[in-house]
C-alpha cells in the first residue's frame, strides 16, 4: 500500500492515513479501480462531500494501473489517500445475523465517522465462515452491513430496506437501471425469513447474492434468475477516469 497527504496542492508520500490522525475520520470513501478505469467515481466524490481543485487530476495518475481499492478520507482539514491492492471480487455473500447486536452507528448517512465501530462490530459478532455482519434495526430488521447496502427482489419488485442506511453509490446505481427497464422499487422492512433474493452490494465486490444468513437458524435466499444478467451490466459499466 502507498499512503499520500495532499499538501500545498500535490500528494506528498506519507505513512497510512488510519496511523496520522488521531480519532475517527470525518469522510472516507473508496471505490474498485482497475487499470484507470472506475465505476461511478463522480457519484463517490460528491458523496465524499467534494474536494480541492487538482485534486482528481493530481490522483489519477497514482492509480492507473492495477486492479486497486483506494481510499480518501478527510480529518479536518486533512485530506489523505491509501492506495491499496483490490482483493478478487466476492461473487457470493455469507451474512451473520445478530438481532441482538446493538446499532454501532453514530452518524449512518456519512461514511467515516463510524469506521472503526463497524470494524469493532464485526470482530464482536461475525461468525467463523462468513463474510459480513448485518447491521438490524430495532424491530430485527437487516438494515446494511457493515461494508455494504442490501436489495432484495419480490418478483420483479427490487425492494431496499426501510430504515436508515449508508446512500450508497452502487445501490442508486441498481435502483436507476431497475427504474430504467421499467421495474418497480419498493421499499419495507426485510427480514431472513422472507425467502426473496437478497442482493449484498457495494464499489469494491459490485452485486453479490447473499447465499446463506446466519444467526440462530441458517437461512438460505433464493437465487434471483437473471443474477448474472446485472453482475455483467455492473462491471461493464467501468469507464476511464479522466
């Protein structure tokens, strides 16, 4: 991994950002990168909340080739990126179920603030053998996990979580290309009982179904038919970052 502080309008090499501030971040977000080509990359600045002109030029060139997961995150007045090698994609999801397990989060609508309570979450109540915890609501309903949204499928209805979670980039982006083919988006409470096709999302695996819950009883989701359909739209959908 390669660490920079932006300075003075350039990226200097430092150490990683998680070990030059004190507290959590203020922003962070992060994306899939490969070969100088990103999916969505507008949609995560703006979620990032902006940044200083040259920015994006300036850290284009320090991730244009391999496949990479970087990471910008604001302290302050701080900006900062890791860039970090991008593990293979998850093509499938094993989520634990806790609806025991507290809220860890503190501000859910900002990617940041919370990372290291999502982390201390996981080393909590992830089970051996799976992949990502579920964050539950306060009537058990699966609200995110702690890396990624979830959208379940009613038939030709894609249906989000109700409650609140994370805007996350890659959830819009179903969420238009449903709307765009004349689907219906719904929203409500989504269980593990509810035997629909669940969908993990996220920038780094794109769409990934979830092939088991556990918790207290395993559950198994059905598989959503035209699964593969929508990983193929999603991966092609990487452009050249300009």
């Amino acid at each position: 991994m390669k660490s920079y502080e932006w300075i003075n309008g350039t990226f200097a090499p430092c150490s990683p950002a998680s070990s030059r501030v004190a507290g959590p971040f203020d922003r962070v977000d992060s994306w899939r990168h490969r070969d100088g080509r990103a999916n969505g990359l507008t949609h995560h600045l703006e979620r990032f909340g902006g940044v200083p002109d040259g920015f994006v030029q300036a850290m284009l060139p320090l991730i244009s080739a391999g496949d990479l997961f970087p990471r910008i995150a604001r302290c302050g007045s701080r900006l900062f990126l890791d860039v970090r090698p991008a593990p293979a994609p998850r093509t499938t999801t094993v989520l634990t179920y806790t609806p025991t397990a507290p809220d860890p989060r503190t501000q859910p609508l900002l990617k940041g603030p919370d990372l290291d309570a999502l982390a201390q979450y996981r080393d909590s109540h992830q089970l051996p053998g799976t992949d990502d915890t579920v964050i539950v609501g306060a009537e058990g309903g699966m609200l995110e996990t702690t890396t990624g949204a979830l959208l379940a499928w009613d038939g030709d209805t894609l249906v989000l979580p109700s409650g609140t979670w994370l805007p996350s980039v890659t959830s819009a982006q179903i969420v238009d290309r449903a709307r765009a083919i004349g689907l219906s988006v719904s929203s409500r409470p989504l269980y593990p009982d509810d035997n629909m096709p669940l969908w993990f999302a996220n920038s780094l695996h794109g769409i990934s179904p979830v092939t088991e819950i556990r918790g207290q009883h395993a559950k198994t989701p059905p598989a959503h038919p035209r699964t593969v359909e929508w990983q193929a739209w999603w991966w092609g959908n990487f452009a050249k970052s300009a």
